[in-house]
C-alpha cells in the first residue's frame, strides 16, 4: 500500500514560494488520513456486527423451528434402547402339581354395537338373533332405534360365531379384542378354581378378575406383571382329582345322598391332593348364586370347605389320644361305659339304646362308645379339652388358600361346659368342616404334629405345631387300624393299602333346633397306609341312605366307607402307592393294662 | 501450516458426523428389528398359549375316558388298580433274537474287481 506521504516535497515547495505555512498541509494530509482510518474501522465493524446477527438469527430461528416443532408433534418416548422382553399383561395360569394346566387364558373377542352406523337396523336385530339364540330380536331392535351410541352385544364369541357376525355385514357391529379365562378341564375341581369374569372393560381391553376360589384370593398374584407370567402351581393332582370326582359321584348316587364331599391331603406337608364337593358346577359358566333358600343348596356351595357340621364319632379319637397323652389312660385302661352316665341333667346314651359293659379305651374306639369318650372327656376337663381343639384347629377357619375358605367357620358352644365337654368328645356340639377333619387326622398320621393344610404345592415338610406325642399318636393309629380289621369301618379295608379310620354319623339339626330322624351326615376319616400314613381321606356323605337290606341304613359304616374304601382303591395307585403286606404287630409293645 | 490445521479439523468433523449419522441410522434399524422379533415372539406365546390350552382341553380327564370306553374293544384300558403293581422279578427277561440270516460270504456288488457281479449269497438281503 503506497501511504500518502503528510508533507509532500513539490506542494510545500509551493507554498513556501507563496509564504504559506506548509505546517496547514501536514495537518491536512493528516486529518485525511484519520477519516480514512476511521471509515475502514467502522467498515470492519459494521461487517462483524452483519455476521453476529446473522448468526444470533439462525440460532434463534433454528430454536424457535425446534419448539414449534415439538409443539406440534405427537409426543413419544425417545428410544434409545429396546425393551429385553414385553411384559406380559395376561394373567398368570393356574397349573396342578404336576405341571398340568388347570386354568389358562384364552384369546377372543367379544362384540358391540355402534347404531349410529347401523345400515339396517332390523336385518341386524334379527340376523343376530337367529346366531345367538338367547338374545331377543325385539329388544335389540328397541336398543338399536333407541337413543344408544354404544351398546355391548356379547361379551366373548367364538370364532364360529365371530365369522357368522362379520358374515352379516354390517358397519355397526365391531368387535373388540377380549382375553377370556379358560378352564380346559370342565368341571374338575371347580370349587378350587372358583371361576373369573371382567372387571373394568373398555373397547380394546377388559381386566380380568377371579371371582371366587383361588382366583380371587390370589388375584393380586395372578395379575402382577413381575412374575411375567409364572403359573401358580397348586398341589392338586389332576388325576387324582378326576378319579375321586368319578368315585365320589358313583358313591353319591349309589348312596342317595344329596352332596358329597372328600379331602385328600397329605399327612407330611399339608397338600391338599384332591378336593371335591358335590354337586358341582363349570367355572367356564359359573352360575348365579342362590338369592333365596338355603346357600349349601347351591352347587356353588363348598361342602368340603364351607359345610360345617357336626361330624361325629370321627372326633372319638381325639378325646381318646389327647387323654392318653395326657396319661390319663392308657389304651388299655378299662373304663364302664356300662353306667349311666348323667351330664348337667342328660343322659348320655349308646347308638340304638346299646350297652357295651366294661371296655378298654380301644374297644371304645373300635365299638364307638360316646359314653366311654364321654367319662374321659370328663376326666380331661373342660379347660384342657378346649385348648387341645384349639390346637388341632377345630376353632378357627381353615387356613386354605380359597376365599371360600373364611366362610366356614367353626360352630361351637360359647359357654364351654361339661356336657359341653362330654357331646364333644363324641363329636357333637362342634361344627367343622370336613378340612378341618382332615387336618386333624393327619396330626395322628404324621406323629403328633398339627400342620395347616395347604392347596399350593409345597417343596419339603413345613414345621408344624406339636400337639400330641408321637407315641400317642402311634397307639392312635393302632386304635383307626383296628376300627377297620374288627369295628364299625368293616368295608373300608383295601387290600394291601392297611387303612385306618374312624366312622361318623351325626343327625343332621333342623332350622329351626332339634334333629331330623331320617337325615344323616356319614363321614369317614381315614388314613392309609395305618403303619406309615401317607394319606389322609375325609370323604363326608350328606343325607345318605343305603337301601339294599330291609330297613334302609344311614349309618357311615354302610355309606360312607364303601365309598371311602373304592375311592383309596382307585387313587392310592394313582399316587404310586403301591400295595404292601401289613408288617404285624411286635410282640411285647402292647401297653398292658397292670 | 495454519490452514492446514483448518483443512484437518473440518475433515475431521465431517468425517465424525458421517460416522453419527451412520450409526444413528444403524441403531434405529437395530432397535426396529428387535421390536419385530419381540412382536414375533409375542404372537408365538399367544399361539403357545393357544395351543396349550387346546391341549390340556383335549387331554381333559373327561374326555379320555369317553374315548377309552368308545374305543375299550381295541384297546381295553382300565383305570388302574392296586393288583396291576408287578415286580421286577415278574418281568421276563427279552430272549436275545437270533439274527435271521448268516452273511458270511459277502456278494461283491460294487464292480471293483472286474468282470460281472457274483451272486453266491445263500438268501436274499432282508
């Protein structure tokens, strides 16, 4: 850049020539110099601040272009990962113990209407009608020209209906995905399963609810998402299940009886193995409970569970093991049954006005002696004997995991006296449901400790309460063995299978108090096999009559233990039993009476 | 050496956002091709479910013990009672089976040795 210099040589030649002051020149070039300096700067400024707002403006129009944006989309989740695995919103299946599915779900849809769509309206009414008979063609008709936007036709449909609906053609009909509850196997163990139905239901979706029995009271487990749909398995046996149902039947309508009921349970872990109460119902279409009349009339109505009674003679053996745990007694003290014996102004009678004489306590138990249990009921007391039911869970509800289960709570007498104590001893007086008795029982089979009955399997015996001895519960077991070989429980004998037990049959009481003379409860409380118990069954047959002799019979020794005998027969193998010769009994333990 | 430093360092970003860009598009068809297969797998559950319970319907107690009474004639099955455990010392021991046929001079059918095939086996190949 060539600069212009302040003091050129010619012009102040110049001005020298003419007396100027070359001096103005300087100052002028120089003044010239600094606008020029001044305008490039301003220049240079101005261009920076050109760039800066240029920028500013694109950020902030890059900003302003990213808000509406947002502001104009649908909103989602940014996805920076796949999910491992989609969570299951079904509900859990219910399986035995074994693996097998008892309760699963099912995909379908159901159906609804929308009439302000509806091209021909009264084509449809009657089209739907004729594919499904129960419902009325006249009242579709009415819903659809009514002022209804939205109405549910049918809440599942099976396929074959589904293709017949969309086969009508309409706009108006939709259908809407459903997961339906499944019970594959009918009516097997429907008082466990209890049955499910739909919650809060929208168009896309309905929850699914259980409704009674394990269903509901597992319903929060069934339906959590976390155990991604792990099946609850429980300690039924679908076989076993399914083979006692059949006995049972057979035996109810052999019987005459009006319901049934069996639990098999396992003496060591508490399972229950099969659970049945007839009549029974289909989970798939449970039925609407009774609004008026007696509830046990009901197929809903568990018997097994729910039904208490007064189950008679079975309790016997209670009073005769607690008092020889309590060394009152041996098993064979001899007591006289022959006396009368008069409680709080009763007397306290034989069955059929009989006099057994003296007795040892086993032959009270064999030849079911309510006087015999009666006097030690009395040596017991009533304080003791209350304690001892109470362990053995006579007092409370059972412990079953079936909602059903709290409704069957034990009767009992408030004021707890000594007749009390007496009519108890021979199981009148208490009211408990065959699961209770079961439970019971296997305290005397599994040696001397109480354990809650379970329907969920179980990995390995829990810890139980003990509640009586274990050699008390051996000489109890001696006693349930001998009631079969030589008692009352003649036809419970099952080759191979050594079963104990204890009969019962108890008057059923009337409404109104007092008892009927022709209605019976027959029970039989067994377990087998008597050396080494295994298993506890309690089958309980209501108002059963046996009808082949003379005079019809009630008694459980003619009703309930042929049943009881051709059910062990048909499950003991079903459970891998298999038959064995009864070791005999060693000489020199036999307690003697010196 | 200056512009130099410039000419690498916008290379260098450019090269770093073709990367970005390749990878973010990589990721997207990754995570879509999850989600395909985890639908797949969903639809198969509910098809396993499906089946499951097609299964455990048709195996339902009920049902096979109509079919075994319908069909008793060819198949004759009972339930099972206490006088059908057996021992082990009750089931015969499986007699060794005598091969049918002694293939001790071998027929040779590949040809190798030339000339047409000899045929002196004393039977026929089962």
């Amino acid at each position: 850049m060539i600069r212009t210099p302040l003091r050129p040589l010619a012009r102040i030649l110049e001005a020298r020539a003419s007396g100027e002051n070359p001096d103005a020149i300087e100052r002028e070039n120089l003044r010239i110099r600094h606008e020029q300096m001044r305008d490039a700067s301003r220049g240079r400024a101005e261009g920076r601040l050109l760039i800066l707002s240029v920028i500013f403006f694109c950020a902030f129009g890059v900003i302003g272009a990213r808000m509406g944006v947002l502001a104009a989309t649908e909103p989602a989740e940014p996805r920076a990962a796949s999910t491992g695995s989609a969570i299951l919103a079904q509900r859990a299946d219910i399986t035995d113990r074994h693996g097998r599915v008892l309760a699963t779900n099912f995909e379908t849809h159901s159906l609804y209407a929308q009439p302000l769509q509806m091209i021909d309206k009264e084509r449809v009414a009657a089209e739907l009608a004729a594919i499904f008979p129960d419902l009325n063609q006249d009242k579709l008709l009415k819903d659809f020209t009514g002022k209804r936007k939205f109405l549910w036709i049918k809440k599942k449909l099976s396929p074959e209906q589904k293709q017949a609906v969309h086969n009508i053609g309409d706009p108006g009909l939709l259908f809407g995905p459903r997961e339906m509850r499944l019970y594959p196997n009918g009516k097997l163990a429907a008082h466990v399963m209890g049955g499910a139905s739909f919650g809060r239901e929208g168009v896309h979706a309905a929850e699914v609810i259980g409704v009674a029995g394990v269903e509901k009271y597992y319903d929060d487990l069934l339906r959590d998402p976390a155990r991604q749909g792990a099946p609850l398995a429980l300690s039924l046996d679908l076989t076993v299940q399914a083979a006692a149902e059949r006995v049972l039947y057979g035996g109810m309508k052999l019987m005459n009886a009006k319901g049934a009921a069996s639990v098999l349970m396992d003496v060591h872990t508490g399972e229950i193995i099969s659970i049945v109460s007839l009549p029974d119902f289909d989970p798939n279409a449970r039925p609407s409970p009774l609004v008026e009349g007696d509830a046990s009339d009901s197929p809903l109505f568990n018997r097994a569970v729910q039904g208490v009674y007064e189950l008679g003679s079975a309790y016997k053996i209670f009073t005769a093991a607690q008092a020889m745990d309590l060394n009152l007694v041996n098993n064979q003290t001899m007591i006289d049954t022959g006396k009368a014996l008069r409680v709080g102004g009763f007397n306290i009678g034989e069955f059929q006005k009989k006099n057994y004489g003296v007795l040892s306590v086993e032959d009270i138990i064999i030849k079911s002696s309510n006087r015999g249990t009666g006097r030690m009921a009395l040596q017991i007391g009533v304080k003791r004997q209350k304690e001892f039911m109470k362990a053995m869970g006579f007092m409370d509800y059972t412990p079953l995991e079936i909602v059903e289960a709290k409704g069957g709570k034990p009767l009992y007498p408030e004021r707890w006296t000594d007749l009390s104590a007496v009519t108890i001893s021979y199981g009148h007086g208490i009211s408990n449901s065959p699961l209770h008795l079961a439970a019971g029982y296997a305290a005397l089979a599994n040696g001397g400790t109480y354990i809650k009955p379970t329907i969920i399997k179980r990995t390995g015996a829990p810890e139980g309460t003990r509640v009586m001895r274990e050699d008390t519960a051996r000489y109890a077991r001696q006693m349930l063995r001998k009631v079969v070989t030589e008692g009352t429980a003649s036809f419970g004998e099952v080759q191979g299978y050594a079963v104990g037990g204890k009969t019962g049959t108890a008057d059923k009481p009337k409404p109104r108090g007092g008892y009927y003379d022709d209605k019976v409860i027959a029970t039989f409380a067994s377990l087998f096999p008597a050396h080494n118990p295994k298993y506890v069954l309690v089958v309980t047959l209501d108002e059963p009559t046996e009808t082949s002799g003379k005079k019809p019979r009630r008694t459980a020794g003619w009703t309930a233990v042929p049943v009881a005998a051709e059910m062990i027969g048909r499950v003991a193998p079903l459970l891998g039993l298999r038959p064995e010769i009864e070791p005999g009994e060693l000489a020199g333990i036999t307690l003697t009476s010196n | 050496m200056r512009s130099l430093l410039y000419i690498v360092t916008a290379l260098a970003v450019i090269g770093l956002a073709f990367w970005a860009y390749r990878e973010n598009y990589q990721t997207q068809a990754e995570i879509a091709k999850t989600e395909q297969i985890n639908r797949e797998i969903g639809q198969a559950r509910a098809r396993l479910t499906v089946l499951r319970a097609e299964w455990a319907y048709l195996n339902r107690p009920d049902r096979l013990r109509d079919l075994t009474e319908v069909n008793f004639e060819r198949l004759g099955l009972l339930p099972l009672r206490p006088d059908q455990f057996g021992k082990v010392d009750q089931v015969a021991f499986p007699q060794p089976i005598e091969p049918e046929l002694i293939i001790n001079n071998p027929v040779d059918v590949s040809g190798m040795t030339g000339g047409e095939a000899v045929t002196r086996g004393d039977g026929v190949f089962p």
